[in-house]
C-alpha cells in the first residue's frame, strides 16, 4: 500500500503536486478542460487543509525552442483560477529567482502553477530524463510531494520520480483512484473477458501476451482484426494490415484458439470515408477493393453472447472508425450491452473512454481510466515508477 495526500500533515505546509493538466489548445483556448476538472479534487482537499500549494504538470511535445511559444501553462492557469473562485499565482520560470520568490510568498490557501515541466527538455531533456540535480532543485521548493498525474506514471521523470526520491511523498485521489481500480484486473474474477479494438496489433503485443494467460476470451475488434483474420488466411481486401505481427497472430491463434474470438461479419467500403456507400459482409466474403470499417451484426451478437456471463471486463480501443459517425454502430452497441451485464467494467484509457463519451456510456461503467499508454502498460504487467516511487505506507 502506497501513502496518499490523507497520511499528512498539510497545515502551513509547502505542498508539491504533479497534476496532470496535459489538455487540448487550439486558436489559443483550452478545448477540454476535463483534465483540470479531475485534479480538483486533490486540490481542494490540500487547500482546504491549509497547505501552500505549488502545482507542476507538463503540457505538450517539447523538442525544441520553438515549442515552448504555444505550449504555455498560462491558460490552464486561468481556467484553473476560474474553477477554483480563486487566484492562481503563475511563475513563467520552471527555477530560478522568479520561482523561488512565488513559492517563499505563497500562505496557506494561495495556489501557484509553474510553467510547462518540459520546458525543462530544452536543452538536455531533464525533464524526462530524470535529471537528478533538477529532481532535488524543483524537491527544495517544498515540504511534501503528492502525484496525482496517472497520465505519466508509466514515466520516471524528474518532476515525479525525481521530486519523489528527494521528499516524503503520497498519491493524490486522483491516481489512487486509478491504482484501484486497475489493481482488480492483476488477479481477476472469472470470467474475465478482454475487448481490444484499434488500429494496430503492435500496440497491443505486450497486453495480449500478459493478458491470454489471465482472460477466459479476448474479443478483438477495431482494425487489428484484419490482422488475425489475414493470419487465419482469410482475404480481408484493402482493410489495415499490421503486416509485420501477422506471425505473432499466427502464433497467440494456434496457442490459443479457444480463447481469441473474431469478428465473423463487417462494414465495408470502397474508400476510407463517411460519405461512401458501405455493404455489411461476412469476413469471408471480402472483395479486393474492399476494406472493413466497422464489425456487423452477427460480430455484435456473438461479442454480445460472450459479455453475458463475464464478472470482470477490460475495454481496450473501439471496434470501428468512430471518429466517423457512419461507423459507430458496432462500439455504441457492444458499450449498451456491455452497461447492461452485471460485470465489473473497466474502459482502459484513450480513444475507447473517448467514444464511451461522445456515446453516453462514459457514466455507466464501473471505471473510466484517464491514462492511455499507462493504463496500457499497467496491463502489460508493468511497475509504474511514478507509483513505485511513492513512499509506502
């Protein structure tokens, strides 16, 4: 058991906390706040219980100088100051005079937001290298460290390891909220049932190889579908082909043929496009020129028929191009049922939490992870050094 932000102290305290406020600009404006919204909770409580508090997250790609320009913490820290009813002071330096001033004149309640942590990979990547003087530096400005950033957990940079590894240290609602509900899945209840969708099988190798060992099926939809069904010899015309992991489909198939259920029918289309004319077929009955978009309805029965006896399902990337409207079908109504099962349920990040939003579902599962690749790695078996680092209770 890690310690969290309740095992301490805060009162009058200089309080660190990794947020994860990685969110969406464009023309200027924040166009998802969702991410800031969900930290509030972690900063509420440290504000409520007297602390001083010193916020830090990255925002964006910082390779070069040029970078920096458009990925400024200033807008997340005037909508923070909008959410919060409060002012939040913002240090345009990530150390230095600027910084130490704002963090010496903070009292118990004022917020202050550093700038940008990767502003810091500009030279040198100390950032995300886990550069140990800026760990130790950026740990100086404080008395207690929190990480409330599941989004980077997978990571061991200096803003959290490294801070960690400098001061007495705890999870924040946020990532313990996480840890817990992803810590059912390291010895589920059975049957435990895995759906994965997207794109590419080569995204998904390491959660495969952990988790055909652990699941009683795993229904594999989205575009990496193609690739088992082409590994079973099947045409599958012009849909995407993870080419190079065709044998390792080969190979989970033949190891573990009772296990990997496929689509059996799907929407198809000439051209990758919402506007065209689309056919449902069986997998089997492919033309070359044709290419699939979205799983049919017998695919959504039999997914279906598997999801009715499951106690723990796991939800991995959606099962048709659902950025496209005309192919939502198959994710929309695998998610209906999946709502309706008496399972435990659990969305593993990105793009599927995405549709289960757009789609209305997002409320009406057990858990919406917030992390993409982290939640990811988490399932691949993976120790997440921003949560190792954390002190134990």
């Amino acid at each position: 058991m890690k310690k969290t932000i309740r095992d301490y102290d805060l009162n009058n305290k200089k309080v660190i906390i990794r947020c994860d406020f990685n969110v969406p600009i464009k023309d200027g404006k924040i166009t998802d706040d969702n991410r800031i919204v969900q930290s509030l909770t972690t900063i509420k409580y440290a504000l409520d219980n007297g602390a001083k508090l010193i916020l830090m997250s990255h925002l964006g790609r910082i390779k070069e100088e040029e970078d920096k320009a458009k990925n400024s913490l200033i807008l997340v820290a005037n909508r923070l100051s909008e959410l919060l009813g409060q002012p939040v002071k913002f240090s345009h330096s990530t150390r230095g005079e600027e910084l130490e001033n704002l963090v010496n004149s903070l009292n118990p309640g004022e917020v202050l937001l550093m700038e940008n942590t990767r502003f810091e990979d500009v030279p040198g990547k100390k950032e995300s290298g886990n550069d140990p003087e800026l760990g130790a530096y950026w740990a100086s400005l404080g008395d207690v460290f929190i990480n409330d950033a599941f989004g980077t957990c997978h990571r061991a940079h200096a803003s959290n390891v490294g801070i960690a590894s400098n001061l007495p240290s705890g999870l924040g609602f946020l990532v313990e909220k996480e840890v817990n509900a992803l810590s059912v899945l390291v010895d589920p209840s059975h049957p435990f049932v895995v759906i994965l969708g997207g794109s590419k099988v080569s995204d998904k190798i390491g959660v495969i190889e952990n988790l055909v060992k652990k699941a009683d099926k795993i229904i594999i939809g989205g575009g990496m579908a193609y690739t088992f069904l082409k590994a079973k010899g099947i045409n599958i015309g012009k849909s995407i082909l993870d080419e190079e992991n065709i044998e390792f489909c080969k190979g989970i198939l033949a190891n573990y043929p009772e296990k990997i259920v496929l689509p059996v029918d799907n929407l198809v289309t000439k051209e990758f496009s919402n506007d065209v004319e689309s056919t449902i077929k069986d997998v089997d009955n492919m033309g070359e020129d044709e290419m699939g978009m979205d799983i049919g309805p017998k695919s959504i029965e039999l997914f279906s028929n598997v999801l009715d006896s499951a106690k723990i399902v796991f939800w991995n990337g959606p099962l048709g191009v659902y950025e496209m409207s005309k192919f939502t079908n198959g994710t929309e109504k695998v998610l209906e049922k999946l709502v309706s099962t008496q399972a435990t349920t659990i969305l593993g990040g990105g793009d599927i939490v995405a549709a289960a939003t757009n789609l209305g579902y997002k409320e009406k599962v057990t858990h919406a992870s917030t992390g993409g690749g982290v939640t990811l790695e988490f399932m691949e078996g993976k120790e997440l050094p921003g949560v190792v680092s954390v002190n134990d209770k």
